[in-house]
C-alpha cells in the first residue's frame, strides 16, 4: 500500500478530527450550589438515650 492509500483507508474508518479548541474560546465554570445544611436530629430521646447507652 502506497501513502496515499493507507491515508485514504484511515479517514476511511475513523473519519477527522473534530476543530480543536482553544484556551480562549473556554469558560471556567465555578460551583455556586451552598452546603447542604445540617440534618435534624432523627428518633426520639428515649430511642437516643437506648442506642448511646449501649444497652
């Protein structure tokens, strides 16, 4: 196979490259989401009281 063909065959199966991407055309995302707050206490203080006693 001469050059050309085996350049032919590879754009052939896997086509061409996308447009490359500059720096300048990117945007640097910076999450914004606030902290989840704190969960509420779950149970009740007897069930608290049995489970840190250790029964």
């Amino acid at each position: 196979m001469d050059k050309e063909n085996v350049e032919a065959a590879r754009k052939a199966r896997f086509g061409t490259l996308p447009a490359r991407v500059r720096p300048d055309d990117t945007v640097e995302t910076v999450a914004t989401d606030s902290p989840q707050e704190k969960p509420g206490p779950s149970g009740t203080e007897d069930q608290r009281r049995a489970f840190l006693a250790g029964g």
